[in-house]
C-alpha cells in the first residue's frame, strides 16, 4: 500500500484536482492566491531587470526537465528533483515563486497534472507556502558553518510542508481517510522531503563548483536559534493544520445546515463568484493605479 | 513525447478553434464551477454532462477516443483515493470523486486542444492575470521541449558510460553524476537563457508577444460564450429539477 501510495504522490508533489475540494475551500483558496501572484510577479519584475522573463521561463522548463534525471537511491528505488527549494536558494523566493506558478500552471492546462479550479489550492501550497518554507532556512542559515544542514532543511521543509497542507485540505473538504492511511502518507512526505533535501544539496555543491555566482548570497551571522525557531514554528504549523482537519464533521455539518435544499447551489456559488468578482476588481483597480503611479 | 498530440489538435479547423480564446475560458471556468458545486443527483448528472462534452468534441471535430484516453490521466491518482474512499466505507464518494476529476479534465481538455497555448495565454491576459507570469509562462512552453531533450541526451551519454549499471550496495557514484547532469544542465539553462534575452532584444521584444491575429471579440464569440457556458447550468437545473 505504501508503494501504491507513493505512485500515486509522484513520489512527491500532489497536485489536486478538479472535483476534490469542496467549494469553500478551493474558492478560497482562488481568491488568496490571486492578489499573492499578482504581488509576486510584481516583485520579481522589480527584483531584476527585464531579463528575467526567458530566464525565469527557462528555469521552469529545466525543472521539467529535471524529473527526467533520475537519483539512484538503493534497493532498486529513484527519486527526482521537485525543485521549489533549488529555484528559490537561486532565483530569490519572489522569481521562484512566479516560475512554480507558471509550472502549475503548464501542468494544469497541458498535463493534467491538477485541476484548474484547483489551481489556487496548488499554488498556495507549493508556489507560496512551498517556496517560502523552503527559503527561510536558507535565509536564516545560508552562511557560515550551518550552509549545508540549512539547505537540507529547507529543501526537505519546502516538500513537507507542501504535502501537509494538500492533505489538510482534502481532509477538510470531506476526503475520508483512516488514521493507518493518514499516517503511511506522512511517512511517505517525509522519506520523499530527506530525499529532495539530499538531491538539492548534492545539486547545490556541483554548482558551487561550476558556476558559484549563480547563488543567491545570504546575509551572514544570523543566529542558529532563531533558524530553529523558525523552522519549527513551520512545522508545527502545517501538522497543526493536519491535526486540526481531523475533525472535519463540524465544518460539513455547519455548510449542510446552512444551505437551504432548494436551489442552494446557485447561491452558494453566486455567493462564491460574487466574491470572487469582488477581489478580481479590487486587484485590477490596485494593478492600475499602481502602474499609473509609477510611469508618472 | 505524448503531450504534442494536444498541441497537433489545437491548429485544426472547426468553428470552436475559430472562436475567441476569452469565450471559451469563460466557457470551461463555466462547466468547472458547475461540476465542482454539484452535490446531488450525481449519478444522472455526471452521464448529462458527459453527453454535452462529447457534443463539444464532435463540433471541434477531435478524435473523440483519443480525447477520452487523454482525460483519464488523471485516473491514476483519483482511482487512489477513490479506492481509499472505498475502503473507508464509502463507495459513493469516491465515484464522485472519479466523474468529477475526469469531467472537469475532459473539459480542460477540449478547450486546450481548440485554442494553441500561446493564443490561450493571451486570452488569459485580457482576464487580467500578471502579463509577467503569462510571458514566463509562455518561455517555459518554448523551451520545454528544448531543454527535456537536453537532459535526455545527458542521461543517455552517462548512461553509456557506465552509470546504468546500478551498484546496489554502493549508489554514491551515480548519485553524485547525476547530481553533476542538473548542475551542468542548470547552468546551461542560465547561460541559454542570457542569449535568448539578447538575440529577442536585436529583434525588438519589448516584455510583450504580439499576435499575428486580430483579437476582437466578435458577436459570434459573445453567441459561443453565451451558448456554451449556458448549457451546462441548464443540464443541472434540469436534471435536479426532474431526478432531485
């Protein structure tokens, strides 16, 4: 079952999609991702100059094409790279975060790979959540004597925490799982995250040794304590998360109660795209005035 | 490799590639929102929409098979949970489940096999997603294939050279060497990349595509969108007025 399971994961990443959630929290989930990318883009535009549109482009196309490389791992088993966590030591966590949006969202229209309503879900949990937790190791730690165990960290954190907070929301969308199941599933986010923190730091010193500049430097002297602060805050976090949608029956019992029979849909989803119009706009209207502002 | 058979589609001749990418987004976020809301009377609903999408796939006049067996990509890991649902002790979840995920690929399906990619990415442009993300968006379709082929080549030249044969107690070599691939192919990316921006720029690009096409949204297109986002809400209110 656990080999079963682990197929199915890709090893690593989950995509969700279509059809899984329930409509409270994928519609969430859309409307905090948009402003989020809108914000991000933004900033990675700024961080560099114009060039950075190919060379993020390229980026995701070479972790396309990096599942393709396989890491001997023993006993007959390989693993690949995800990636989110060497995208961010190397590109800054805003321009990583835009190219994984851009990979979910390659793999959504053209893979299949994860659904397109789903697609806020995936982002906010591999693209936003993922990459952030992948780099504040890094940031904390990236210097000095803990360098290699911070990128590890990082790695290895960017892949659990990405899959910890997939698996909360299909437990709170209502996805019925046994504790036995729930419990081989975060054996199998925690062998993967080891393997993707190994596969990253191996990648991380072959390229200290061709190219060093490639590297995104980080400030020096910070203290390891508030790395581990950090690190554990996250991981509390997102198995807080899990913990929490255990107990899903209230949430659904809530929505069930709510909803008149008839015709309930239609508002609930009226509701829903109204919302989501509502955001839309505002972020349109801030997307304006800010460009307005800055080519005055 | 398996996903061109979509791109091959998508320059066909029929009167939905014809029709404005902006329509059918509006079209497919539509029928999306419509399946996903969807809670009762599954079971008759599911086959009503079905029918409407293989109507759609007939109009674009794609191979109705082959569309069918592209969609059930996503079999592989819904059939897992579905087969976990099952075990739970609910069957009927984990149907659901399995016709929700597959309907609403079918329908990711018929939209990008109507509308070539960068024509879609525009489209999306004019909703109001980052013009930003869309051109790294569309890069990283151009070079997919480039740099996939690239690392193929690699994989195939060490394992000619010996790391194929798998020591098994001992991996530490051929991880290493693989390791070695990704950095090289890492920094290839970024230096291919810097000569892209360069040979764009002696070319004019200024951060944006420009199509060769006109983009104006004609009165069939509002008709297509009207159509085609109308029909699925009509399936379900009928089929939950007759059944529900």
């Amino acid at each position: 079952m656990a080999r079963f399971l682990k197929s199915c994961y890709g090893g690593k990443a989950v995509h969700i999609p279509d059809g899984f959630l329930s409509t409270p929290v994928w519609a969430a989930l859309d409307t905090a991702a948009v402003p989020a990318v809108a914000w991000v883009a933004r900033r990675a535009q700024r961080g560099f100059d114009d060039r950075q549109a190919p060379l993020l482009g390229l980026m995701g196309a070479f972790v396309f094409a990096a599942q393709l490389i396989n890491f001997p791992v023993g006993a007959g088993t390989s693993g690949h790279l995800v990636g989110a966590a060497l995208l961010a030591f190397t590109l800054g966590p805003a321009a990583a975060s835009v190219v994984m949006t851009a990979i979910l969202g390659i793999q959504a229209l053209v893979f299949q790979d994860g659904g397109l309503l789903a697609l806020g879900a995936n982002i906010v949990n591999m693209a936003l959540v993922g990459v952030l937790a992948g780099y504040l190791p890094y940031r904390l730690g990236g210097a000095g004597e803990w360098r290699r165990f911070s990128i590890f960290a990082g790695a290895s954190l960017s892949v659990v925490v990405a899959g910890c907070l997939a698996l909360s929301e299909l437990l709170i969308s209502g996805v019925r799982m046994q504790t036995s199941l729930l419990g081989i599933s975060l054996a199998v986010f925690l062998v993967s995250a080891i393997l993707e923190g190994v596969i990253t730091l191996a990648v991380v010193r072959s390229l200290e040794r061709i190219q060093p500049t490639l590297l995104q430097d980080s400030p020096p002297h910070k203290s390891p304590a508030l790395l581990f602060i950090a690190v554990a805050a996250v991981l509390l976090a997102s198995v807080g998360v899990l913990f929490a949608s255990q107990a899903p029956d209230a949430i659904e019992q809530l929505t069930e109660h709510a909803g008149p029979r008839s015709f309930g849909w239609l508002r609930q989803a009226g509701t829903g795209l109204a919302g989501l119009a509502l955001i839309y706009g505002l972020c349109l209207a801030i997307g304006r005035t800010v460009s307005r502002n800055r080519s005055v | 490799m398996r996903h061109v058979i979509l791109e091959r589609w998508s320059r066909g001749e029929s009167c939905v590639h014809r029709r404005d990418p902006r329509a059918k987004i509006v079209a497919l976020i539509t029928f999306l929102a419509v399946v996903a809301t969807a809670h009762r009377a599954l079971a008759w609903l599911a086959p009503g929409l079905l029918l409407l999408l293989l109507a759609g796939l007939v109009l674009a006049k794609l191979p109705l098979t082959g569309a069918l067996v592209r969609a059930a990509l996503v079999v592989p890991f819904t059939g897992v949970f579905a087969l976990i649902c099952w075990f739970a002790g609910e069957p009927a979840l984990g149907l659901r489940l399995l016709a929700k995920s597959y309907l609403s690929a079918l329908a990711v399906i018929w939209v990008v096999a109507t509308t070539p990619l960068p024509a879609l990415l525009n489209g999306f442009e004019m909703t109001g997603v980052p013009r930003f993300l869309l051109v790294v968006c569309q890069f990283l379709y151009r070079y997919l294939f480039v740099i996939s082929e690239e690392a193929q080549h690699m994989s195939k030249a060490a394992a000619a050279r010996g790391t194929a044969a798998r020591n098994w107690t001992a991996p530490g070599p051929s991880f290493r060497a693989a390791a070695g691939a990704l950095g090289v192919l890492f920094a290839r990316s970024y230096a291919r990349a810097g000569d892209i921006h360069r040979a764009m720029l002696a070319r004019g690009f200024d951060g944006r595509f420009l199509q060769l096409h006109s983009e104006n949204f004609r009165p069939a297109d509002t008709a297509f969108a009207l159509v085609a986002s109308l029909a699925p809400v009509a399936v379900r209110l009928t089929v939950e007025r007759v059944v529900g």
